[in-house]
C-alpha cells in the first residue's frame, strides 16, 4: 500500500511539474508574440 501511495505522489508531482513547465512555456510564447 505504501508503494502504491508513494507512485501516486510521485506521478502527481510529475504531472505537476510538467504543467508548470507548459505553463511557463505558455507564458513566453505569449509574452514573446
């Protein structure tokens, strides 16, 4: 259980980052056109 727990957590911050990273990009396409 506390495997399957610690894979949720670490997926969730995966995607977490990888929609701040999207963001970020986001923002300096905007910013930049």
């Amino acid at each position: 259980l506390a495997k399957v727990e610690g894979v949720g957590r670490t997926r969730a911050q995966t995607i977490r980052g990888y929609l701040n990273e999207v963001s970020d990009a986001g923002v300096k396409s905007d910013s930049s056109s």
